[in-house]
C-alpha cells in the first residue's frame, strides 16, 4: 500500500485545524497552548475505516440534507439546518447537565436507545462544581 497516497487522501478528506505545533516568539515550540509534542499525532489511522467511523453523523447529515434538497428544494435543509442551531443553544445553567431533547427530537434519535443513553448517566458525571463559581465563570465576572 502506498502510504504516501493515504496519508493525502486523510488530509483531503478530514479539516485539521491546529495540527501543527504553534511556535513562540523565540522559535521554540509553544507547550504552555499546544501542550506537549506527540508522535501519536504524525500517524496514520490505526484501521482503515477509522475516519468513516469518526465523520459518520457528519456524512450522515450531508446525505440526508442532499436528499432533502433534491426532493423539497433549497428551502427545506435550510430551515432544518437553522431549527438544528437553535435546539442546540438551549442549555441548562453551567452546573447542570443539559440533555439536548430538542436537538434529538428533530434528529429522529429520541425512540432510539444508543451507546450513550446507557453508559452517559448524567448523575455519574464528573462535572461537579459550586454553582455560584460556575455562574459566574460563564457570565465573565471571575
């Protein structure tokens, strides 16, 4: 296999944003932002369909918005497209784990029981924190 070809066709393939290793004012590498170089970052993909598996929902959407589009016009994936932003900043306070019901509603996930609804139980969360802190973390104060 030429791996010449398949490390191009993954970068063609995947945006990558930040990859590379952000330099300081002196030319050394920046690992108070970047944190510390790895080599597990320059490899390949450990399988071939690993990037199928990670872009699934996202080609997923693609198709479904494609369909959508051929079948109702320019209109109709639009409109899902701005209902799907809008469900998606309805959030619960910061202290408090927000479900996205909405957000699985109009994507047809709610009747569905995935890996997440049964390993993702929000009282097992580790985001635990004084609410008050939180608050006032997000709204800029601290």
């Amino acid at each position: 296999m030429n791996t010449r070809g398949l490390r191009s066709q993954l970068k063609d393939s995947v945006p990558v944003t930040g990859m590379g290793q952000q330099v300081g004012a002196y030319g050394v590498q920046d690992t108070l932002r970047s944190g510390f170089s790895s080599v597990k970052n320059e490899l390949l993909p450990s399988h071939a369909l690993e990037l199928s598996e990670k872009n699934f929902q996202l080609n997923q959407d693609k198709m479904n918005f494609s369909n959508l589009r051929n079948i109702q016009g320019l209109h109709a994936p639009l409109k899902l497209q701005m209902e799907y932003r809008a469900a998606r900043q309805i959030q619960r306070l910061p202290f408090l784990q927000s479900s996205h019901l909405a957000l699985d509603t109009l994507k047809g996930n709610d009747e569905s029981i995935s890996f997440e609804d049964i390993l993702n139980d929000p009282s097992q969360s580790e985001m635990v924190g004084e609410p008050h802190i939180m608050m006032e973390y997000k709204l800029g104060l601290m």
